[in-house]
C-alpha cells in the first residue's frame, strides 16, 4: 500500500466532541514509510546539491570515508 492509498483509507468520527481519523494498522505503517522515504529523498537531494557545489569532491562536502568508520557500527 502507498502513502497516498493510506490517507485515502482514513475514517472519520466523532467521539465526545472530539473528530479522530481512524486508520488500521497496515495503512498507518505505510502512512509512516511513505513519509520517512519522503524525508529521506529530501535529505539525499539536499547532500546532492552540496556535493555539486563542491566540485564532487567528498572530503570537501565533509563526509567521512567508510573505512575510517565502519567499525563504529559493529
């Protein structure tokens, strides 16, 4: 399921004066993975652009290289 069929499946009601949205399971997972995927498209576009602006050159962007950092993730 998409992001958008997600929002599309939302329920409304009304409880105690209260409007809710009512969403199963599945459709708030793919709601929430649909939005972390948007954020992370604008977060690589984002790094895109600063490594252009930098002539390609990664050091200059101030990424690290994996070697020097791999074995943080272990």
């Amino acid at each position: 399921m998409k992001g958008i069929e997600a929002l599309q499946s939302v329920q409304f009601v009304t409880v105690k004066g209260k409007r809710l949205a009512v969403v199963d399971a599945d459709s708030w997972e793919a709601l929430i993975e649909w939005l972390e995927t948007l954020e992370d498209m604008q977060i690589a576009r984002k790094e895109l652009v600063k490594l252009k602006n930098v002539g390609n050159n990664p050091e200059q962007a101030g990424y690290l290289k994996w070697d020097d950092v791999e074995h943080e993730l272990e």
